[in-house]
C-alpha cells in the first residue's frame, strides 16, 4: 500500500452543491425525510403548543377550516399560520407574526450548536468573530473546516507514529509500508454535526470559539487513531554494493524483519474526552443529560443543514443538477445510465458495514438497524440502515442494467478485468488495492474528471457518512465488467423492487 498521506475531506467535498435522485428514489425518499423530520421533538412540540393557543383565538367554521388546510399543507407551522391569517383584525394578524417571528429564532438559538449560530443571533456577543460568515450554510462550513483540520492532524499523527515504529526498530521500510494496514483511510467514521453540538454543549452554549475547539480537540490528536503493530520476519534477495571498478557481486538471500501496522478508525469517544464530557452527568438547568441534549442539537443541526438525520455531510443532487452533469459526460447511453443510478443515491443513502439490497429505492435506508457482519467499528450498534461500498457498485449495476456485481469486493474483482488509468471511461470500476493485499479494501465508481481535471468516483463512504461523489486519490487499481457491452444505447432492464439484506 502506498505510504501517500490521504487528506480527510475526501469524503465531504460537494462538487454539485447539491441533491437528488432518480424519478423512483425522490419520492421514496421524500417520505423517508418527513419521516425523519417528525423526531424533532422539541421544535414541533413548541409548534403544536402555538398551534393550540392560535387556534383558540380564531372564530368561524371558515377560519377552522383554513387551519385544517394549513395543517395538511405544512404540518403545525403551516397551522399556526394559516390560524393566524384567518383571524378577523389585521393588528392581531401582525401581532401574531411578530410572535411567530420571535419564536423561530428562540427554537434556532435553543436548538442549534452556538458555534454555529452564535454570529449569527449574537447570543454570547463577547465571542462573535466579526471576520465570521454571518450565514448559518458559510458559518456551518467554517467551524466543519476546523474539525476536519483537526481529525486531519490526527490521522497525521497516526502516520509519524508508524513511521516512528520503523525507524527506532530498524525494520524494512518498504516491506513494513506495503503491510500496513490503513483503516482510518476508509473508516474515518466521525461525525461533524456531533462534534459541534458536543463542543458547544460542553461550553453550556456560552464562550464557544473556532480557537478554544481547536485548542481542545489538538489536544487529544495523538489519541484519534490507535495504532498497533506486529514484528514479522521475511527472507529478501539483495544485490551486494560494489566500488567503482570492482565485479558485481553473486545476489544474496537475507533475513529481514518488517513490521505490520495497523491504524485503527476514528475513536468517537476521545471528542467526549477532548470537551471533558460526562454524558450521564445533567445538563445545567434542562431536565435531560449531556448526552441527550447533544443528541438532540446534532438533530437539529443535521435537520437544518441537510434535511435528515442521516450521518453523511454529503447534500443530495438536484434533478436539474443530475442532468446537467449527465449531459456534460462524453459516453455512451449505457454508461450515463449507470452514472444516473449511482448519482441519484449520492447524499441520499448512509454508508451501513455490510448493506446490501435489491434493485430499486429500498424502504428499509435510513432506518434504524442493528449492525450485524464482523468486522467494524460500528458491528453490534444501530446505524441508519444503507450500502457499503461493494453493496453500493452492485446495486447500480443492478438497478441500470440488470445485472449484477456479485456481492463483495474480492468478487467483484474476479467479475472484472484490468485496464488502464488512461482507459477509464464513467461506469468504470476503481479499487483501494488489489484483494489480499489489505485486510479492508475499497470499490468506487469511476465519473468522469472535474472541470480542473481531477478524478470524480462516486461511492458509498464510511468517512462521508454515505454516497458522496467526490475525488479520492488513493484508487490504485482500474477495472472494467466483463462479458458486457458497455459502450451500447440504452436499453431499459427490468427492475425488480425489494430488499435483500446481505
């Protein structure tokens, strides 16, 4: 494996700023959303609350029924103010939306990571940074940069401390590099949304700056990514130096010891260390602990943000969007085709250890569901149910061709061939490394190049939370399906809906 160090926003760059999926998955999808949206208790209990007392004061059965409609349309807020157009007297109408207006931004400041909101209401103004975005979508981007330089700097530190291990044993360099095994590469598996909330719950919403979480979280770097290794020893043929003038010498066969390294994912618990975090402890005057109210602000957070509860970074792509990057591919029908599926899913559907499913939107994502295959971090907790990686690439091929992948990335290497990097067209299939040579491997889709020439793979991401189109450069080995004709029109495959559970 190569010793190249593999920057950590990977999983979270938004080439389209955007989100969307295909006809099917939209409107699946949206129902999923509503769904979701639903379990922010504390914003809709204080609508529902407003809604009552709104509603008490309107007159008429006109009136009942345009709240009724206001209901229907837009939940306890589309209530309250429906109620509050149908009162008779304008002044109670302006009344009613200066209360409305107030209330919004007390539920934003109550639930919302001060870190994020606090230039924006002015809540602590001895913190407000006036060099800040004063936009909650420019400041949420600001403080996720100072998190995700900070994860950074401890998966670098990872990196030394293997390179510390080789040097003070004086094991082979090279053997030991090919041998290590990398799982904070593809397992980053930290949560901005909850690093936030966490931080600024920490702080009791009062006194939250950039520098003091930094400050902190630098503190605990060194802890982020565990590392451990193993001495193991090999036998290497080398060919002996000779001087200038001198016969080259008969090559050698010599013991040496190398050293297998592995750099574990992301540990969670070190942002509770890093915030001096009790989670059991109460938090000040609310009848609820830390870890509920952290809980909960990450909610709001990732509600605001993207519109869910899913754990990604990654916002889905718009239908306009899709079919202008569609359009923008030089290809056949049948490889826009696969793009098409693969990209409906990006921001959509969260990265689950071992998700696999049929063709066709599945009604179980986004669910809450026990991890259940060896082998992660996360086995034996509830995530939001997905795709991994190899679950992923399968599912495109079978929901755009008909055909599938196989299940697994060892089986989808055999189903195969190798090409080349100057080969690679959209639909193309990209891996982390060849099977066997690392303990965790990884599959991507090939996309295209971005407008500054890079690679564009779109891939299902533990470190991105789930589907993200975005450019990783640590593919290394280029693959093509075998025994199809890929540079054919389109011709629509037969979909079959359901789940498969793998």
């Amino acid at each position: 494996m190569s010793d190249e160090q593999q920057r950590f926003g990977d999983g979270q760059d938004d080439y389209l700023k955007g989100a969307q999926k295909a006809a099917e998955a939209a409107k699946k999808a949206g129902a999923a959303s509503a769904k979701s949206a639903g379990s922010a208790a504390a914003g809709e209990a204080t609508a529902n609350a407003a809604a009552a007392v709104t509603k008490a004061g309107v007159t008429g059965g006109k009136a009942a029924a345009e709240i009724a409609a206001g209901t229907a349309a837009g939940g306890p807020w589309g209530a309250i103010l429906s109620a509050a157009w149908s009162l008779r007297h304008t002044l109670f109408k302006v009344l009613i939306f200066i209360c409305l207006f107030l209330l919004f931004i007390i539920v934003g400041i109550v639930s919302l990571p001060s870190i994020v909101v606090n230039n924006l209401f002015h809540t602590d103004p001895s913190t407000v940074d006036i060099n800040a975005p004063t936009s909650i979508t420019a400041s949420f981007d600001d403080v996720s940069g100072v998190v995700s330089d900070c994860i950074q700097n401890g998966y670098d530190m990872a990196l030394a401390q293997v390179e510390q291990i080789i040097a003070q044993g004086g094991y082979d360099r090279e053997l030991s590099m090919e041998a290590l095994i990398n799982n904070g590469l593809i397992s980053a598996d930290y949560d901005t949304c909850y690093t936030l909330a966490a931080y600024s719950a920490s702080m009791q919403q009062r006194g939250t700056t950039k520098a003091d979480m930094k400050a902190k979280l630098d503190a605990v770097a060194g802890q982020m990514f565990a590392v451990t290794y193993e001495v193991k020893e090999t036998t290497k043929t080398v060919v002996p130096e000779v001087q200038e003038g001198e016969e080259l010498g008969a090559p050698e066969t010599v013991t040496v010891q190398y050293v297998v390294c592995t750099i574990h994912p992301f540990d969670q618990s070190v942002i509770l260390t890093a915030f001096g975090i009790d989670t059991s402890a109460q938090y000040d005057q609310f009848n609820l602990t830390y870890g509920e109210a952290i809980t909960n602000m990450s909610n709001a957070l990732k509600m605001t943000m993207y519109g869910s509860l899913t754990s990604g970074t990654v916002p889905p792509i718009t239908d306009a969007e899709l079919n202008a990057y569609l359009n923008s591919l030089t290809c056949s029908g049948t490889r826009k085709e696969l793009m098409r599926a693969a990209l409906s899913l990006v921001g959509r559907v969260p990265y689950f250890w071992g998700g696999k499913s049929a063709p066709g939107w599945n009604e179980a994502w986004n669910t809450p569901r026990l991890v259940t295959s060896a082998g992660s971090s996360s086995t034996g907790t509830i995530r939001p149910y997905g795709l991994d990686c190899s679950g992923f690439t399968d599912w495109v091929y079978k929901t755009a061709l008909g055909i599938s992948l196989l299940d697994g990335s060892w089986s989808q290497w055999d189903t195969t061939y190798a090409i080349t990097e100057a080969e690679l067209l959209p639909g193309d299939i990209g891996f982390m490394a060849a099977p066997g040579t690392v303990p965790v491997n990884h599959v991507l889709l090939y996309a295209g190049r971005s407008a500054d020439g890079k690679q564009m793979w779109v891939h299902c991401s533990s470190s991105a939370g789930g589907v993200a189109l975005n450019s990783p450069t640590y593919v290394t080995q280029f693959r093509r399906r075998k025994d199809i004709d890929l540079e054919a029109d389109f011709t629509p495959a037969p979909i079959e809906q359901g789940v498969n559970d793998g």
